[in-house]
C-alpha cells in the first residue's frame, strides 16, 4: 500500500498531463473551447429555471438553485462511475503496451471531473449570491470535506469497476441502467422528507450517495453546517469504497494486459 | 536479489496463456455456458532463467512465437509470471511501444511532456531534458506544430528521442532500430553505445542479428519457451541461422514432396563448429590459408601477408554470375572484417565449372585466435553456399600493443 502511494507520487506527472489531456481534449475544436465548461451548467441552469417556474411548478422554492446544488455533484458522481469504469480498457493500448501504475487511470478520469465540478461551482457560487440565499461562512468551510468524501466514494467505485469491465465487457452497460435508477434512491430531484416512512428513509442512507447529497444541499441551499452524523456515514462510506476498490483492483490488475 | 552485481535476475519463469475457442465475456455466455470448458492453457515460457549484470547488454533471439517478446513483457511488468520470479533493481524504460499516449491535436513539445510523464518522470525531469530530447529528435522547426502534421518518421524520431532520453538503469528494447532514415539509425545506434558506456543495463529483443551483435555481450537463443543455446552472440547466431535454414529446407521438401536440397554436410576442410547453409548450386571444396610460398599454414604474425585460397565446383554453371566474399571474426565473436569481390572489383565474376579463388591480403589483426567465414551468392543474392567458422586460425606477434588491429604508427618527436 505504501509501495503504490510512493510510485503514484513518483508519477504524478503522468496524472497531471492525463488529467489536462482530458480536460482540453473535451471542447478541441470548438470555437467557444473552454468557456463550455461553464455555458453548459449555465444553461442547464436556465433551462431548470424556466421549466421549474411556468411549466412544471414546483412547491419547494427557489426549485432550481435546490435542484441545481444537487444535480452538479450527481453529475460529478454519476459521470466518474461511467466513464472510470470504461477507462482502463479505454486505454487499452497503453496498458498492452507500457508499464505504468494501473491505478493512474481511474484516478485521473475522476480527477479530471472532479476539476470539472470545481469550474462549475463557480457559476454555483455566482447563482447561490445572486439567489438571495446568502452564505454561510462557517458552512463554506464544510464544503471542501463533502467534495473530498464524495471524491473518495467516486474513485473508490471508479477502480472497482473499471478493473471489473475488463474481464467482463458487459458491466458497463450494466452500470448505465444502475446510474439512471440510482438518481431516484438518491435525494437530489426531491427531498429526503418526501419520504414520509422514516423507517424506509433510514434505508435510503445505507445510499453512500443520500448523505453526500443532503450534505451539499445543507451546506448551499440552507446554508447551514450539515449535521456531523451526516458527514461521518459520508466518510465511512467513503474509506470502505476506496479501500473496496483498491483491492479489488490491485488483484486484478496484474492481469489486464492478457485479457485485453 | 542473490547477488548484488546483477540488474536483472529471472528465475525458472513460467507463464502461459489462455486461448479461448470462442471468446465471449458476455453476461448471456457466462450463465449458459458455465461449465463448457472452451480455453485451452497455452505455456508460452517453460521455466527460464537467467541474470543480468549491471551495465551489461544482452540479446534474446528467436523465431515468431518463441517467447522472446513474452519474456520482455515479463521484464517491463506488462505481464506477470505464473511461477517464477523477477527482480529488478533500477529505473525501467522501455522501447517496446513507441509515442505510446501521444495525441494528435497537441504540439510536439506537449506530446514530450505527456509521453514522458507515463514513463514517470516528473515535470522538472522533464524540462531538464526537453532541450536535449527535440535536439536529439532534429525537430526544432516542427516541435511547435501539432503532431498530426508529422510524417511518421517525425513522429517515430520524436517517440525515440524522448523514451531514449528517460536516463533509466535498464532499457528494454524490442525491434526499434528500424527508425527514421539511415542517419538517423546511425545516431540512435551511437546513443545507445553511449548509454550503455554509462552504465545502462540493455535487453534487445531482435530480428537484427547484426545490431546484436554489434552492441551485446551475451546472446540468448528462446526457443519453445526454453533457453536453447546462450554464449557469444555471433556463435549463438551462426547455430541459430543454420537451424532456421535446416527448418526451411524441410519446409520445402515437405512442399515438394521430394528433398530439393542434399542437406549440406560438413567436408573436411572445415573446421567441427563450422555451419554451412545455402542452396548448393555452387559449393566450395576446399578451402586453405597459405603463406606468400603457397604453404599451407594457420598461425601468423601482425603484419604477415595471408592468403586466402579457395576452390569451388559449379553442378551447372551456364551463365551463373557470382560474388565471392570473406570475412574474419575474432573468438569473442567480435567482426574484425569483410569484404567481396563486387565491393574490391565493382562486378561480378563468372562462375567456372570448377574455380579458384584466391585473396591475398596484409593482416594487421593483433594477437588472438579468429574464425574465418566463406560464402558465395549470386548477382541477385541467392546464397549458393555460405560457410561459417569454415577454418580458425592464430595470429602471434611480439610486439606489446594492444588493440583489435595494429594501426602501423611513427612517433616523431621535437
């Protein structure tokens, strides 16, 4: 284990350049480039707006910031599982070809969306002022545990699976079903309260994913601490995925170069 | 690691693998099929071993499939060993895949910083180098304009430069001197020397004998996932091309049904260790050194006159035109020189029914014991016969200077 941390770090570099290679690849070519990493969640967010005011109003206000303060670390999640599963065969003709620390792969797809929620959440931040909600500083500061310990359960989850599809292709189309029926179990369209049986909520946060969610929402939306039970099943759930992941992965991994 | 002195120790590796009939990872087959037994375990290397010594070059030969690049995947831990180990000590950089990771869209110099990440070094590494990499590479007009625009041997001279460049402990290497024009194989060919006068251990995998012959110590012939032969390089070669050579007559016989080739038996004019190969159309008979007096003799001194004399026999010899050639290897394997009648004369010679050859040359060799190797081939380069190790022979001299060859030198002095 010590061994691993000590090579990723000797190649860090190659996590950097992978990271920057996927972030500036994403909008080659465009004329906008870059600026379409905050067009896109703008609009998104307009669209929300306007969808959420005339056409389907909702009872809860300020629908869209609730919605949208949710929805960009669903994104985050959701897109580190779809796209970390797939990266190790992704880079099939690196991994068949050279010697590098497997694990760099899944690390630096979920590092790059990870960098890519970051930019988001300055239009976040922008709307969350312009909303009228306000901020609360001492929760601002909560704000960077949350996205570390979401960050953990996506890479966790993204070394899981990605040493998992290489040895059985399927498991990616598995996981776009899992994805889209994940979102439901999740708070992030509705409030956890909708659920009335609080027997059955208790069972919605066995969903690493619930806690960081209704952790996001307290910090932005309410703006107010989350509760610290709230950060703690959050961060249990975390280090079991990471570690999960990590041996699942690194029993796997020496076999990759075969079976691809 | 059992002893310290060596880079690389492999021992009693084995690793196979798993040919499925009819490969499916799909959900549908796995639940289906359960228990249909459709792979076959395929070993690939049978127990090798073998170690390395720090700063020292080897070579692994081979036919297609033997295991040769195998054992190199093993040695870059692309592969693991079923059984076995491998230790190594030191910094890996290989030249297995070149311009691995390079991406199109991005500029010359984008691309060295992101090929050389995956080989671990970190960004001051990297810019401590970069200078050296696009100098080495003949870039420098280009190295800002996207890869996309390059020729290949752009793009391959770039992907050489900077794997060549990482400054590793051990280099391995498979099939990469074909890079670029001639200059620029040269140069790659010098840097490699230079790197490995620093210190670099090096593993070739090659079908270019020649290079490995030029640049290794040791030479191991993989055959059937087993270490068959390993020595000198230049004698492992010669026993390797007669195997290959006997594996296609019998091909060919196989083919027509009938021996087109008498397997070419040894005479007695040639040393026991020689090899012979060729199509037989024309052979020697015989083969001798001599003195200026026409005496046979095998021991002479730096500075000697030596004649070569040969005699040959042509079964049909209408209209054959040939080149007939020599050349001298020292007993460490070691090619001290070559040469034949087109590159002396500018032509070929006509092919007699039965002919002599003699070459009479100035030997300069120092002392030592050398091998002498005949052949003759026709203008379009057929090899009618060529004989490898065909005598030895033992240069004496008196004189304390050292070296391959004496370099005939006056001292003046003011």
């Amino acid at each position: 284990m010590i061994k691993l941390c000590k090579e990723l770090y000797a190649y860090r570099e190659m996590i950097f350049s992978l990271v920057r290679k996927d972030l500036r690849g994403r909008y080659k070519g465009s004329v906008l480039g870059f600026l379409w990493t905050f067009i896109n969640p703008l609009f998104q967010l307009i669209i929300y707006t306007i969808a959420f005011s005339f056409i389907l109003p909702s009872a809860i206000e300020k629908y869209y910031l609730y919605l949208f303060v949710a929805l960009i670390p669903w994104i985050f999640f959701s897109s580190s599982l779809q796209g970390g599963a797939n990266s190790v065969m992704a880079s099939q003709n690196l991994v068949t070809k050279i010697y590098f620390p497997r694990e760099i792969l899944p690390i630096s797809y979920v590092t790059s969306c990870f960098v890519n929620m970051l930019l988001t959440f300055i239009i976040i931040f922008l709307v969350v002022a312009v909303s009228g909600v306000g901020m609360n500083l001492q929760a601002i500061f909560c704000l960077p545990v949350i996205m570390l310990i979401e960050y953990m359960i996506a890479l966790g989850l993204a070394l899981l699976f990605s040493a998992v599809t290489v040895f059985f292709r399927d498991m990616e189309h598995i996981l776009s079903i899992i994805t889209m029926a994940w979102i439901y179990m999740t708070p992030v369209l509705y409030p956890i309260e909708t659920i009335s049986n609080s027997e059955i909520q208790k069972l919605f946060y066995l969903n690493p994913m619930t806690s960081v969610i209704v952790a996001y929402r307290d910090i932005l939306y309410y703006a107010k601490v989350p509760d610290f039970s709230t950060l703690l099943i959050a961060l249990f759930f975390g280090v079991t995925s990471l570690i999960l992941g990590e041996l699942v992965f690194s029993r796997l991994k020496k076999r990759f170069a075969e079976v691809m | 690691m059992t002893n310290p002195e060596n880079a690389i120790e492999v021992k009693n590796v084995r690793k196979k693998f798993r040919i499925f009939y009819d490969k499916s990872n799909d959900l549908k087959d796995r639940i289906l099929f359960r228990n249909r037994n459709h792979y076959e375990d395929r070993w690939v290397l049978n127990g090798i071993s073998f170690s390395v010594k720090k700063g020292e070059a080897i070579g692994l030969i081979g036919h297609n499939g033997c295991g040769k690049s195998t054992t190199l995947k093993l040695l870059t831990k692309i592969l693991y060993p079923d059984e076995g180990s491998i230790a190594m000590q030191g910094r890996v950089s290989s030249l297995i895949e070149l311009g691995a990771g390079f991406h199109p869209d991005m500029t010359g110099r984008e691309n060295i910083y992101t090929n050389a990440s995956i080989f671990g070094l970190t960004r001051k590494e990297i810019q401590k180098r970069i200078e050296e990499i696009i100098e080495f590479s003949e870039l420098e007009e280009f190295i800002d304009n996207p890869v996309r625009t390059y020729s290949s041997g752009m793009y391959m001279r770039l992907a050489f430069s900077v794997a060549i460049n990482v400054d590793a402990n051990i280099l391995l290497i498979d099939e990469i001197l074909a890079v670029g024009d001639a200059n620029f194989q040269k140069k790659c060919f010098d840097k490699l020397r230079e790197i490995k006068s620093r210190g670099t251990t090096i593993v070739i995998v090659s079908h270019a004998l020649g290079q490995i012959e030029q640049i290794c110590e040791t030479s191991y012939w993989i055959e059937n996932g087993l270490i068959r032969e390993s020595g000198i390089p230049k004698i492992v070669h010669d026993h390797y091309l007669k195997h290959m050579e006997d594996k296609r007559t019998e091909q060919l016989e196989k083919q027509h049904e009938q021996p087109v080739l008498p397997a070419p038996e040894l005479p007695g004019f040639c040393e026991k260790t020689a090899v012979r190969m060729g199509t037989q159309q024309v052979i020697f008979t015989n083969a001798e050194l001599r003195n200026l007096n026409n005496q046979k003799q095998y021991i002479f001194d730096t500075e000697q006159e030596i004649k070569i004399f040969l005699q040959y026999h042509a079964e049909h010899p209408v209209n054959l035109k040939g080149n007939f050639g020599y050349g001298i290897f020292r007993e460490d394997g070691l090619h001290c020189y070559g040469t034949n009648i087109l590159i002396e004369t500018g032509d070929y010679i006509p092919i007699q029914e039965n002919g002599e050859i003699e070459i009479t040359f100035r030997n300069f060799l120092l002392p030592a014991r050398y091998f002498l190797d005949i052949a003759v081939h026709s203008h379009d380069g057929i090899i009618y016969d060529d004989i490898r190790q065909v005598l030895s022979f033992v240069i004496s001299s008196k004189k304390q200077d050292i070296g391959v060859c004496r370099l005939p030198s006056e001292f003046s002095w003011r």
